[in-house]
C-alpha cells in the first residue's frame, strides 16, 4: 500500500511539473508521456490552453534541420474531420505542400503545431475550430465549426 501511495504521489507530482509555456507564448496544460501502442499511435501529447493538441507520432535525425518561425517548409500531410475521420485533403503521394512557417500563410493550428519540428518528424494535429476554418469553414469538404486532424511529416527547412 504504501509503495501505491508513493507512485501516485510521484505520478501527481509530474503531471504539475509538466504544465509549461510554449515559445509561442501559449500555455499548454499537459505534457505527460502517452502510452506506446503501435506503429503511428502518438508517444507524446501536449494540449495548449485553447484546445490545440500536438501529439509526436515519429522523431525524425536528432539533429535534423528544426521549424521555426520565418523559415520555409516543406510537409506532407492528411487532413480528416474529427467528428467522423473522413479526409478532406492529402498531398500523400504528390510533391510537398511549402509554405513560409509563422507568417499567417496557413492555418492558425499550422503555425503552431508545426513549429519547432525537425526534419522527418511527425506529428498528429487535433485543431479547434478557432485555429482552423471557424464558423464558415471551408468548401463543401470542413463544414462551420469542424475540427480537424492532420498528420504531418515535416520534409524539409529551407
């Protein structure tokens, strides 16, 4: 019994050490370890403060060329609605989607999760309306108020 009471008072204790603030300035609520599944299944998850979640899927080269602000990138990515895990938009298969990180080029949701990956990294991005299409949302394919989840792989930083 009180080896259980230590690991739950340990297990506490880490959970508030995790709670930490982005480079971006948003605050992010959790950062503990998710449990590792299969192959895809997410190692890590971070939720920020306005209901983004970041979860790692695959660590690319340690010392791979990092995302950051200003830089351009290349991804490739699937796009899926949350609410029923229909894909609305890949490029899977054709050339990397570039854009310029951080300059408003993409989705609030984009410049945010993606930032601060390395090269071959990839990440699962769970976006809230708000950082993504909104109460108009996008075409016939994202309704208004959709959320939306993307897997991204990071190819390359210019």
């Amino acid at each position: 019994k009180k080896k259980k009471k230590k690991k739950t008072r340990e297990s506490e204790g880490l959970a508030s050490k995790d709670q930490t603030v982005s480079a971006s300035g948003q605050k992010v609520v959790s950062a503990v370890p998710a449990k590792k599944q299969e192959k895809n299944e997410p190692s890590q998850a971070r939720t920020y403060g306005n209901g983004l979640v970041v979860e790692e899927i695959a660590m690319g080269k340690p010392n791979g060329k990092r995302a950051s602000r200003g830089s351009k990138i290349s991804v490739r990515y699937i796009g899926k609605l949350q609410k029923n895990g229909k894909i609305f938009d890949s490029n899977v298969g054709g050339p990397p989607f570039k854009f310029r990180l951080g300059v408003g080029d993409v989705i609030v949701g984009w410049d945010i999760g993606v930032e601060g990956m390395r090269v071959g990294d990839k990440r699962r991005l769970t976006i809230p309306p708000e950082m993504g299409y909104g109460i108009n949302g996008a075409g016939r394919k994202i309704p208004p108020n959709a959320w939306l989840v993307f897997d991204v792989e990071l190819i390359d930083v210019c």
